[in-house]
C-alpha cells in the first residue's frame, strides 16, 4: 500500500451488502402493480423472480449477509484497488487529489459482475435452471453469463441491436461463456414481434430488450429473468464497491470532498455512493454527483414519475426520474447508458437534492477517455468516461479538494467508438425537449394523478 494504490487483502471483503432503504431520508415510494395500481405484493413478482431476491428488493434491513459461496466468487476479483490518478492530475496541473475506484478490475470488464454473481446464486438455489436478460452495451450480458457458467445455469441474452452489431466482440464474449445471445427486437417473442413490425429498422433500446427479457421468463417455468440495474436488490448488490472505497480512503487518512459516477439505470453509482450517504445526511460535507448523457438525460431533463421500466409496459410502475418508457435514445456509443429511467432510490436522492446531476455529451467525454488512456494508460468504457470527464472538469477548480470516483468498467470492446472519435466522426446529440415532452405524454395515470 502506498497513496497511489490500496490494495486490501480478501479477507476485506465486506461481509454484508448495504441496503440504503432504512436510511433514506423519506420513504421510498412503493412500486404498484399497473393491473390493480396498488403497491406491489412480493407474489407479483414470483413469475420472474426467486423469492430471496423479492425479499431483498422489498427488505428493510440496513445489512443483509453476503453468502459464503458469493463471496468465493468475489474472490476471483475483489477487493478491488483504490488507485490515484497522480499522472492525470500532473497533465491537469492541478492541487486536487484524483482517486478512482477500479471496477474494471472484473473478469467481465465491469462492476456488474457484483450482482450478477449473487442473482445467478439465488436462482440456482432455488433450482432456476435458466436465466433469461437484456443488455445494452453488453457489459451486463457478458457478467451476467460469466456468472451462470460458474454457477452451472444456463443463460439467455437480448442485446440491443445498436450494440449487437457495434460490439460483436462483447457478443462473442458472451458466447465464450456459454450463453446464447439475440439482437433485440427478435422475433422470439410478442414483445419483439410488435415493435418490429411497427418499426423494422429500429435499433432497438434497453426498454424493449427488457420486455423480451421479462416475457421469455414469464412463458417458460425453469426460466427466471435478472435485471443489471434499476432495482433495490441490484443497487445493494453493489454496494462492495463503495464499503470497500470507504475502507480504502480511511487507510490513507483522506477524506471525500467530491463522489462522482456515471448513471445508466443507477447501479454503479449507487453501490460506490450509497455508502456515504449517511454521512452527507449527518452532516459531512460531501459532494455526490450522478453523470449522464445528453442524449439521454433522464435526471437534468426528465421528469420524476411513476413510470414503466420497459417499453412494452410489462413491468411494474417505479416512481422515478423518466424520459418515458417509448423512448428510443439516440445510437451514442455509451449503450449502457442508455435508459430512460433512474433507479428509484437514485431518483429520492436527486429529488431531495442529496445528489447533484450533471450531462455531458460525446465529444467531450471521449475528449476526457483519451486524456485518461495518455496519462494513466487504461482504457476506460465510454460509460465510465462520463466520470472521468465530470473528475477532470472538477479538478480544473484547483480548489485543493478530494475526488473519487468510480471507474466502473474497461472500454477493450469500445474501439471502433475510440475510432470514431479520432476519426472526427462522433456527432453529439442533444434530446431535443419535444420528443421529452411527447414521450412524458404516454407516461400512465395511476400514481401521477
Ligand atoms: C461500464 C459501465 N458503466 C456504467 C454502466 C451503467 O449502468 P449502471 O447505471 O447500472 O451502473 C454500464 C451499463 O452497462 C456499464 O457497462
């Protein structure tokens, strides 16, 4: 250990996930079943669900035990190292501290392997034989079939068609691993069926890739589905990330001035912030902030809502930050982050100005990745570059302060995006108000009125 690299030892692996829900600083508002509009009944969830992580997702317990054969698992990889960004922060001239939690550390590239992992567990116990999932920029797909072929499950992904064919590399991946893999909208299910006859050509979204993901589930009895982002139980999952962090910095003596993330449905920001969110709520002067895209900006421009989390209106209603469940972002290069919605939880936090939002469009965050790749030498994921632009824009206020944030996966299957960019070619996209505001149209009565 020295103050450019914490390594902990794997017996620092946390012993218990953090679930933020009895901290929040006013409840959460429930989900409702879209049939009756009532809060959600665990049994409402057993279609696709196994029932430890139904508990999980409707628990109150602040701390919920990380099983033995889970934390084997972790071991492949965790805990992760701290490191500081010093070459970085040398290029900037600048008097703040840089430091970045390295979820790219993953076997999967990622920090989604951290749930991954503990849902492929669950369901094997409960005697799941198959899982079924979406997947955007592919990130999820491939932790998620790293995780069942450990676990001895079978896995089945749909991949939004923009990134099956941008990223056929984190497809091969996946198939490496065992799972089979479909460019979505396919024409193995309803969902699949009616939007591609509305809109052959579509590129798809993560919305859509859940509603087959979901329906596949629900029609076949040994197949539950799994969801990389978006819900309590994920959020919790994740939370390693930001105990360990937590860990890592009291070693050192520094304290966090600024956290920052990048937010696609919530998980990677959730589990490294979430930790310190009590503190904040007792007083510690912490900046928290949640990165996004421009062309995908659900919490600068969306509108907090109960809304659907797919596009074929399967799921149950979530109170959150939404652009509305027909929206189709714009084929940018960073697929994961790509949604339309926030995790509930995420959304409270922003609501109640714990945590503050920002959006970045392309050029500039791949402006920041190459920078990053030049001083520090990885190659983050265009998710992840969203961080790294908001850090360096942060460091530029040479105001002497703290910042760690969380570098939640490797960008080795993004090149031909890092091509693009060099090549000039990246266009930025701004989501134009109007389509907002048509798709916050569709958005359903029950829990708005
Ligand atoms: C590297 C990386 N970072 C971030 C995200 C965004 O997801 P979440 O907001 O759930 O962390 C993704 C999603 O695929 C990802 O692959």
């Amino acid at each position: 250990m020295d103050n450019e690299r914490v390594i902990l030892s794997l017996k620092d692996i946390p012993k218990a996930w953090y679930n933020i829900m009895p901290d929040l600083p006013e409840q959460l508002p429930p989900s409702l079943n879209p049939a009756t509009g009532k809060p959600l009944m665990p049994q409402d969830l057993a279609p696709i669900f196994p029932l430890s992580l139904i508990e999980q997702e409707m628990s109150a317990e602040r701390w919920i035990d990380i099983p033995d054969e889970v934390i084997d698992v972790y071991k492949i990889y965790r805990p992760t190292p701290l490191r500081r960004a010093v070459r970085l922060e040398k290029a900037l001239n600048t008097n703040c501290r840089i430091y970045y939690k390295d979820e790219s550390a993953s076997p999967a590239g990622s920090h989604k392997l951290n749930t991954a992992i503990a849902q492929a567990y669950y369901n094997k116990k409960e005697g799941v034989k198959r899982i079924s999932t979406e997947t955007g920029a592919g990130q999820w797909g491939s932790a998620l079939s790293f995780a069942c072929n450990i676990l001895g499950l079978k896995c089945t992904v749909y991949m939004v068609k923009a990134s099956f064919y941008q990223k056929p590399y984190r497809k091969s991946l996946m198939r490496v691993w065992g799972a089979e893999v479909f460019p979505s909208p396919t024409d193995r299910t309803n969902s699949g069926r009616a939007v591609l006859k509305g809109n052959p050509e579509t590129p798809g979204s993560l919305g859509i890739a859940i509603s087959e993901a979901v329906e596949d589930a629900a029609t076949h009895d040994d197949t539950k589905y799994s969801l990389g982002s978006v819900l309590n139980h994920v959020l919790t999952h994740q939370s390693v990330i930001g105990l360990e962090t937590k860990k890592q910095l009291e070693i050192i003596g520094e304290k966090p001035d600024t956290l920052i993330a990048c937010v696609g449905g919530g998980s990677n920001f959730a589990g490294f912030a979430f930790p310190f969110v009590p503190d904040k709520l007792k007083g510690k002067q912490v900046r928290i902030i949640a990165v996004e895209p421009t062309a995908c900006p659900s919490l600068t421009k969306g509108e907090y809502l109960y809304d659907f989390g797919d596009t074929e209106k399967l799921t149950p209603l979530m109170k959150m930050y939404t652009l509305g469940h027909s929206f189709i972002p714009a084929g940018i290069h960073a697929g994961g982050l790509r949604y339309h919605g926030v995790a509930p939880q995420v959304s409270l936090l922003v609501r109640k100005k714990i945590v503050e939002s920002k959006a970045f469009s392309q050029n500039p965050v791949f402006e920041a990745a190459i920078l990053w790749a030049r001083t520090e030498g990885f190659l983050p994921a265009p998710e992840t570059s969203h961080a790294i632009r908001c850090a360096i824009d942060e460091a530029k206020k040479n105001d002497k302060k703290v910042i760690v944030f969380n570098y939640s996966g490797h960008g080795h299957f993004d090149l031909s995006a890092y091509d693009a960019y060099l090549d000039g070619k990246l266009e930025d996209y701004e989501h134009p108000e109007e389509k907002i505001k048509e798709a916050l149209k569709k958005i359903p009565e029950i829990g708005n009125a």
